[in-house]
C-alpha cells in the first residue's frame, strides 16, 4: 500500500501489485483487504510488483537510461 498520487500512483498502474490510498478510510479498507486475501493472492502481489520494479527500475534499466540521457545531451 502506498499513497495514491505521483510516482507511486504511476507505479501501481504498472501491474495488479498492491493497492493506492490517500484518506484514512482508504488506507484502513486497502488493510484490511490484504488481510483477507489469501496467502496466494498476497503472494502474487508480491510477484507481481518485484516483476514491475525489476523491468522498471532495476539498476541496469536505470544507468542505460541514464546513460542515453548523457549521451543526447553530451554526444561525443
């Protein structure tokens, strides 16, 4: 669970891997979703959003990015 707004709000609409909230009422009933999924559904949760972050933003996606951001902006 995350607050729902900015980079989390676009990182949750990358994949079914947790649950935006942004009032109190949000973040008690995302809770207690969780706590009634089953094992295997947390689990794919879990699956899911390490899946995410690593075609995303693991560290090589990251520096290739970064990487081809320096090179437009100080080509050789």
């Amino acid at each position: 669970m995350v607050s729902n707004f900015g980079m989390n709000k676009e990182v949750l609409e990358m994949g079914t891997i947790g649950f935006g909230a942004n009032t109190e009422n949000e973040w008690v009933d995302c809770l207690d979703s969780v706590i009634n999924m089953s094992v295997i559904q947390r689990r794919s949760l879990g699956n899911n959003g390490r899946s995410v972050i690593m075609e995303n933003f693991s560290q090589e996606i990251i520096s290739n990015k970064l990487a081809e951001i320096y090179k437009k902006k100080a080509p050789l």
